[in-house]
C-alpha cells in the first residue's frame, strides 16, 4: 500500500512538473509574438513542444531572398536546464556558425549556458537574424578554430565574390524543395501553398492597401481578436504573404 501511495505522489509530481513546463514554453511562443520578429516564422510541434519547426527569410545582404527551414530541440527541462537549444537547419547553408556536416547552429558565442528567466527564444531567432544579416559582424573578435565552420569564415574572408556565389547555389537549393511534401504529419508543420490568384489574390490586396481600418474591426471580431496566422508564398517570389 505504502508504494502505491509512492508511486501515485510520483505520478503526480511528474504531471505537475509537465504542465509547468508546458506552460514556461507557452510563454515563450508568447512572447516570440509579442515581438513581431520580421522574416522569421516557428511553431512548437502538436506531438512534441520541445520540437519547434522554423522557417527563415533572408531579407537583406548576402542571404537576401533565402528560404531556410530549420527546427530547434529544447533540452528536456527546458528552461531551467542550462543546456542550450540546438537550432538545426534542413539544407546545407554556407555560413561560419554553421557546420557543414550537421547543419547545426553554434549559439555558445551568444549564450554561453541557459539562464532561465534571462535568456529567451525569441533572443535566440534574434542572434539568427543578426548573423544572417552580417556575418561578417558575426565572426569579428572570434577565433577561427572557435567558429563551427572555419572554412567558411575563410572564404568570407579572403574571397568575398566566391563566399556569396556558394550562398546563392545554396539558397536556390532551399528554394526548390520549399513545397516538398512535409517529412511529418505533425500539424504543426509550416507548409507553403503555391500562390493561386482566385484564394490568395484578395488577401495581398488586402495586404498592399495596408488593411485598411475598416476591415480590421470585422476581422477581429471573426477571430476573436486574435491572428489567424495564415500565410502563403507568391509562387516565383518566395515571399510571405501574412495575416497576423
């Protein structure tokens, strides 16, 4: 009787110990909206809220026009784990804080550990957009043989013209499986729709006229006040057309 009782004070922790955690998560996608961080888009997984599917847009600089899906695993006590996140691309993307072989994303020159309650996710898609956006700014007072990708760094370097002919054959890579079929069922899964006139042609009007103050009261109260969250890729261009 006494190890039934133990094993059910247990149960209980553990599920307590869950629901805080989901709800810590929680509060980071919220404050990732709060944020409104342009070209970059994640969700955590339905299955699984330590899996978050991601998709980035380049929208200046060497990476301008890139399409890079990428997912981030949070460590099992997320967050009060110092263990960092671990941010892996879905494609070879040339870049010095990304190696070449796993495509993983070295974040440890901006978070040397986790700190809960200071460090934050949507910091961590901010340090994305910051190192895509200058790399060279992103590599300056770090070693080479520090950076993931040293041969990279390298090339960046010394070979400016060549460093960004390889960045175009890698974002026209990414580009051309960007309506694959999803590699999981998961809901979650941000998937694009090719760009169809007659469904997505009203909503870009809408977007181009600023979504004028007279459809916006309606729009909130179909929606409870709240995003839709839908969003679509005019086809050739590879740019999100959004309702947020």
């Amino acid at each position: 009787m006494t190890l039934d009782l133990d094993a059910t004070k247990k149960d209980e922790k553990m599920l307590i110990t869950t629901i805080q955690q989901e709800y810590k998560i929680l509060a980071e996608y919220k404050m990732i909206e709060s944020e409104k961080l342009s070209g970059v888009y994640v969700i955590p997984s339905y299955a699984n809220s330590l899996q978050w599917f991601g998709v980035f847009f380049g929208r200046q600089g060497l990476y301008a026009e890139s399409v890079f899906r990428f997912s981030i695993l949070l460590p099992d006590r997320f967050p009060d784990d110092k263990s960092l996140p671990t941010v892996i691309f879905q494609q070879n993307v040339l870049h010095p804080h990304i190696c070449a072989y796993t495509h993983s994303l070295d974040i440890s020159h901006a978070f040397s550990e986790w700190r809960c309650g200071e460090n934050h996710l949507w910091q961590l898609l901010k340090y994305m957009q910051a190192i895509f956006s200058d790399p060279v700014d992103s590599v300056r007072g770090i070693e080479m043989d520090k950076l993931k990708n040293p041969d990279a760094a390298e090339l960046l370097m010394s070979n400016r013209e060549e460093f960004a002919s390889r960045v175009q054959e890698h974002i026209k890579e990414s580009k051309s499986h960007v309506y694959d079929t999803p590699p999981t069922e998961d809901p979650h899964y941000i998937v694009f729709e090719k760009f169809q006139q007659e469904v997505h042609g009203p909503v870009l009007e809408r977007i181009k006229a600023g979504r004028s103050k007279s459809l916006e009261p309606s729009s909130q109260q179909a929606n409870g006040g709240h995003a839709t969250g839908l969003s679509w890729v005019k086809e050739g261009e590879f740019k999100p057309l959004s309702i947020e």
